[in-house]
C-alpha cells in the first residue's frame, strides 16, 4: 500500500477537500482500487492509502466541467447549467399545482425532480462568475492537456513526502513544467473560506490589490473534492449561502461518497441555525441507516465521520463575503451495542428533526 499524507494547514474545509480530491485521484489512477481515508490526530493531517497509482492511466475528469449560457467553447459532455435551471424552474411550477402527487413522490415522466447535488453546481456559477474564466474551468482545461501526466505525477510527489505540499509542487512545477503559462490559479473562498481577494492597511501605503496563486493541480483537487463530500445550501429566507463539507474520521472514499449521496437526498435544509442542526441529525441517521445496511462492525458512527467543517457566506449586493467558520461535530453518545437499540436512536432522531423543522427563526433578535 502506497501512504498520501494532507495536512491540515488552513484549518478550514480546504483541507478536507483537497484530501477527498486527492482520494478521487488515486481511486482514478488504480482502476477504482479501494482508497482508505483516517484523520491523524497526531499529525493533525488525513492520512490516505490505496494501491501504488499510476499517474499515466488513462482516465476521466476529476470532476464536471460546468457550461453556463455565453459559454460557447464548453466540451461536449459538460454539465449544462442553464439546461438543468430550466427542468428545476419546470418541476418547481408543475409542484405547486400537484401538490398531492408530488408529496406521494408521483411526478411526470418529462418533469423528474431536480438532483440533490444542483445546488452543488449552481453555487459555483453565483461564486465564480464567469465560471468559464475561472481557476475551475482553466483547471479543467489544463488537466485535459497532454501536460496531466506532469500535473498528476507533481501532486502525488507534494502528498508523499515531507515538506509543505504547496511548496514541494511549486519547486515541481518550475522542474517538470518550466515554461508552462497555466501551471497556477487563483484562490478563491468557496474552496478555501479563510483566504479574501482584498487588502488593507491602517495607513496610507502602496498596497495594491492582488489575489494569491496556488499550483494549478491542488486546487483542482480541491475542485474534484467539492463533489465528493461538500453540501451547499441557501439558508430560508436569506440570498447567503452555507457551505458544510463533511470530515472523515475513518472510511473508504468509495463509503464516503455513497453517504454524501444519499445524505442530500434525505438533507432538507431551513433557516440559519435549523441548517447546523438538521445537518447533523441527517448525517447521523444516514451513517445508522449505513450501518444496518453494510453491517459495519463500528459502535460510534463518529469513530466515521467526525462531521462537518462549514462556512458561511452572507450576501453583501454584488458579491458574497465569509461571515462565520466553524465545525459541527457528530455526538458522541450515539453508541449502538444491538439492532434493537439502532431502531431507538433513529426514532430519536427523526422526532428531533420533526421539532426542529416547525421551530420559526423569523422571531429570534439579531
């Protein structure tokens, strides 16, 4: 077993996220192999281990390109953003005059529900615009090049060894890809929510504005991340958006990514707090429902996942700025010695989500 060490420098969800990314790529480049993913207290980092990667396979995309209405050079099998807007606002309108099939899970065959992940698309679309002259997209454009192999081999080298992986792949870059114009992007907060486009100083100076660069191939997998563990939701009531992205304790990537599927599905979000509290309700029924399902030998689903790392971004006109950070932890008094007692936490579960649903935030004091 080949050893990839994340650690866990910005203290945020970036770390998260580039450690599920890189998860993807080695699952890539061992032909879908397992890939083992545990959260190392003792070097505050995500350890990952898998079969020895081959850089130079032959595989997909990390992630989706998303294809957005001015975007006329989009690849062929990219996401159609505006495509997938219009069957939304379709089945949205035919839900408010059937409201009874629609609560019975009857829909027509040309108006399905929308995906669980949209709101996984469409936050990227608000947060990037244009999306087509992002990091994001210039990523995937690069990574599609017959420069990939380079741009995988250096981001397995900046997770295998000691050392800074940001600086390892820049060392990297100016070795194997000296000359290159898009070895780099731009960070932006949505991937990385303690890092802001702006400057400031207490007294007049020559500060100018800029944006910090990072090796073009770690934030891609920050990128493919995203899709993997990452929920975005738009508290009610609100045009701000809060952004969970789940932390593994210890679990294969391919468990991981099937919880986050069906987590969306059962997730229904609400106002501000209700998000925080409903989220960790969710994930814990999920992972006792994973358990009966898979008849996992784990007592405590947070010896699993240890929950989710968020961010909060309040819309500010014309864009949206991180008003809060935090960490919603799983509880740790969900224990499970027998079937019988998984059956009473999910009862207990699902009547704290019903309370929670009818609690009003419009009457809370700002």
């Amino acid at each position: 077993m080949t050893k990839y060490t994340v650690p866990r420098v910005q203290g945020t969800y970036a770390d998260s996220l580039t450690a599920l990314g890189l998860g993807r790529l080695l699952s890539a480049l061992t032909g879908n192999a397992p890939v083992q993913l545990r959260l190392d207290a003792q070097q505050d980092a995500f350890v990952l281990e898998s079969e020895a990667p081959d850089p130079s396979a032959a595989v997909g995309q990390l992630y989706e390109y998303i294809k957005t209405e001015k975007d006329s050079d989009a690849p062929a099998n990219a996401y159609d953003y505006e495509a997938k807007k219009v069957d939304r606002e379709r089945f949205f309108k035919w839900r408010e005059g059937h409201k009874t099939e629609a609560k019975a899970g009857r829909y027509p065959d040309d108006t399905p529900p929308p995906s669980p992940s949209y709101s996984l698309y469409s936050s990227l679309v608000d947060m990037l615009k244009p999306i087509n002259a992002s990091g994001y997209s210039a990523a995937y454009r690069e990574l599609s090049s017959g420069r990939r192999t380079e741009h995988f081999q250096i981001a397995l080298q900046a997770f295998s060894g000691e050392g800074q992986p940001v600086a390892l792949a820049e060392a990297a870059l100016k070795k194997q890809l000296k000359g290159n114009k898009t070895n780099d992007v731009s960070i932006v907060q949505i991937f990385n929510p303690m890092t802001g486009k702006g400057m400031n100083s207490p007294k007049a100076n020559s500060i100018g504005m800029g944006q910090e660069k990072a090796p073009l191939v770690l934030e891609a997998l920050k990128y493919a991340g995203w899709f993997v563990g990452a929920v975005a939701v738009t508290p009610k009531g609100s045009k701000d958006l809060k952004v969970l992205v789940v932390q593994a304790a210890e679990i294969e990537l391919d468990a991981l990514e099937n919880l986050m599927r069906t987590f969306r599905k059962e997730f229904m979000g609400g106002g501000a707090i209700q998000v925080d509290i409903l989220a960790a309700l969710t994930l814990m029924e999920t992972l006792l429902k994973y358990h009966e399902l898979q008849e996992a030998d784990w007592l405590n689903p947070a010896e699993v996942i240890s929950g989710f790392q968020t961010a909060y971004f309040q819309n500010l006109g014309s864009a949206k700025g991180v008003t809060n950070i935090s960490f919603i932890a799983l509880p740790h008094w969900v224990n499970l010695q027998d079937n019988a007692e998984r059956g009473e936490w999910l009862s207990v579960i699902k009547e704290h989500r019903q309370i929670i649903r009818n609690l009003d935030e419009s009457h809370l004091m700002a």
